[in-house]
C-alpha cells in the first residue's frame, strides 16, 4: 500500500502545495506545541493522508497531540512519509489518542494513560494520555485529550450521565492529578476539551482552573472570548479546543517569541473550509510557542561583567571575577525560565562558591549582575 500512496502523493501535491508553501507556523527559537482533532483520520482515505502530511510539513510544530485517530495503520503510514517526526501511541485501544513528535529535540521518558478503571473512567471516553519529554534536556508534560461531547450547557450535577457533568469531573480529576503527582513541573494539558471557556461560573467546566490562576492559565483565552472567525470549530462556531498550561511555562509563554494561534489551513486552500473540512477535519489546529529559555535576553545589559565558573558546578557553584566588585546577584534559572537561586555576595573577591547542593541535576542558566547592572551570563550543568 505504502508504493502506491508514495504514488500518489507526487502528483496530488503540485495541485494545491503552492498554497500550502505560505501556511507557516513554528520557529527554530521556541517549542511548538499543537493540539488538533483531525476528525475520523482517515476522513477521506488516501486523499487525507495526503493532505495532512503536507499540512504538518507546513506546519512544523515540534509536538502534536492528535485526537480521533480511527485507522492507527493509516497513521503508521502518515508516519512513515514524515521524515522528520515520529509517532506514540499507546495500543490500538487508546480511542484515537496519539502524539507526532519530532526526535531530534524531543526525547520520551515515560507514557501512560490515566483513569483508565472505574469510577473514575467513567467520565474519560478517552483515557488521558501523557507524554513526559525532555525537549532539549528540560522537562515538559504533556496531557493529551478529548473529552465527552455535547450537552446542553448546563452542569447538572446530580446527573452522573450529563455531558457537562462528566466534562467537570474530568478537570477535577486531572487538576487534582497535576497538583499532587506533577507538583513544581512544566506541564501542558491540551485536546479536544468538547466546551468553551465561556461559560457563566455555575456552568462552566473549566471553573476548578480558571479559579487558580496564579498555578494554570488557559493560553487561548483571548482566542476564546475574541471574534468567532478564529475559533477552532467554526462548524457550530465555537472555540473547543484548548492549551492549558502550569505556572512554571507563565514566563516562557509571554517572553518574546512566545503566544498562541488558531491554525486556519483553510485559508491556504483553493475551496477553503469546505475543501479542509472535506477532506481532512471540521476542526483547526491550535498551536502554542513557548521561548526556551525565555531568560537568555540581552535586553538592559549594559556591558559585560566578565565571570567564568566551574562547570559541571556540583553542590558547590564556583565563580571566578575578573575584578574586585562591590556586591554581585546571582540569579540561577532553569532553561524554562524558572528561579530557582537567588543570592546577594557583598565584596566578593576574585572568588566565591555558593552552596547549590538544593538544586536537582540538570541545565542552568546562571546570570550574574555588579551594581552597576553589568552581566555575565553563564551556562552551568549539574
């Protein structure tokens, strides 16, 4: 099968790629993650495959959580034409889960599903599915999903069976899940989340998050309360599909480089949406970019402070100054962007060793600062 969709594919591009060559979407400078239902793949059989392999190549996000797969042979094959990512999925049974993710900057340390046994599973016609990744040694979660569709808008909870009743307790449960087993880590929940983000409080599914926002932030808000022409399922239209993220992607969400975007490819086909929703899904994807490490800008430094360590730096970061100074800050951060050292040195010296043993193993990006608000930036592994 795989020779005679190779085939295929060649002529069938040169008809409408030209278009598709405009559609762009991530960057070499940040991690590019979507979520995108691509509705029964293969909606369209052969013909979709071939439509959504040049979409991800225009594309080139760094992950995609993928909803509704329906032929996990087919997207074995879809695999097999992108040569730049590879596919997970669990098993045959993951209900159309399943990640594309591209192995040279994204390695996997462990997946599995959640809430797959009862009472639990009830509420989940999808078992969550995680992926937990190193993107350039710093890591991030993942929580794919697609939760149960429609309903009236209202919560009803005194009904186990009511649509919005069981969209409720899955947040429930998956912010009680974040809040005790991924306490202090980067994690993205992210799918087809089958509600929007506007509904009154006493309805709103989602009100468990939006009530903590100092700890998760749904980054397409702004997506959600703005014009219905970018919202992710223009078929109804409503905004369904969403990225939420934990306070440890807050600042590499708003650096520069960083944001949000419903992703409209049937912009960039001849027959527009009637064409994408043909043949390839009824929703867009929406992608998210995130600046890694969003800390390493150079704005306000006013000249070098010339500052060199011993690295790897162990329990015991050493620094070494090139001159007397009168007080240096030493800030510490993740690759993420997270603080995680502070310290003021008063007089210095030529040397100092701040005790570090409290920090896990990793990358780090040290920035050191005189009072005269010189830097030195540095790159440090533990």
């Amino acid at each position: 099968m795989r020779f005679f969709l190779i085939f295929l594919l060649i002529p069938f591009a040169s008809v409408w790629a030209q278009t598709l060559e405009d559609l762009d979407f991530g960057t070499e400078e940040t991690l590019d993650i979507v979520t995108w239902n691509i509705e029964f793949f293969p909606k369209n059989d052969q013909t979709t495959l071939q439509y959504v392999v040049e979409i991800i190549e225009a594309i080139d996000a760094d992950i995609i959580a993928i909803q509704e797969v329906d032929d996990y042979f087919y997207f074995n094959d879809l695999v097999d034409f992108l040569s730049e990512y590879d596919g997970y999925y669990q098993s045959s049974n993951n209900r159309g889960l399943a990640y594309l993710y591209k192995p040279d900057i994204i390695s996997i340390n462990a997946a599995y599903e959640l809430f797959i046994a009862s009472p639990e599973s009830h509420n989940f016609p999808r078992y969550p599915m995680v992926l937990d990744i190193d993107y350039y040694q710093e890591r991030v979660v993942l929580i794919n999903n697609h939760y149960k569709c429609c309903g009236d808008g209202q919560l009803e909870l005194d009904d186990n069976w009511d649509e919005e009743t069981r969209r409720y307790n899955a947040n429930l449960l998956l912010k009680n899940y974040i809040d005790s087993q991924l306490t202090n880590t980067p994690v993205v929940l992210l799918g087809d989340l089958n509600d929007i983000l506007t509904d009154i409080p006493e309805d709103n599914v989602f009100q468990n998050f939006l009530d903590d926002s100092s700890n998760y932030q749904f980054v397409d808000f702004e997506i959600a309360t703005g014009p219905s022409s970018n919202f992710s399922y223009p078929s109804w239209p409503s905004h369904i599909d969403h990225i939420l993220i934990t306070k440890e992607l807050f600042l590499p969400f708003m650096a520069d480089g960083g944001g949000v975007e419903t992703i409209k490819i049937d912009e960039f086909l001849a027959g527009g949406f009637s064409e994408y929703d043909q043949n390839v899904s009824d929703h867009r994807p929406v992608g998210m970019h995130v600046v890694l490490p969003q800390i390493l800008s150079t704005e306000g430094i006013k000249a070098p402070l010339f500052v060199t360590a011993k690295n790897p730096m162990g329990d015991i970061l050493t620094l070494y100054l090139n001159r007397l100074e009168t007080a240096i800050f030493v800030e510490i951060y993740t690759t993420l962007g997270q603080l995680v050292y502070r310290q003021k040195v008063q007089n210095p010296g030529n040397n100092i060793a701040l005790n570090t043993s409290q920090l896990s193993e990793g990358l780090f990006i040290a920035i050191i600062t005189n009072a005269d608000h010189n830097r030195s930036i540095i790159k440090l592994k533990k």
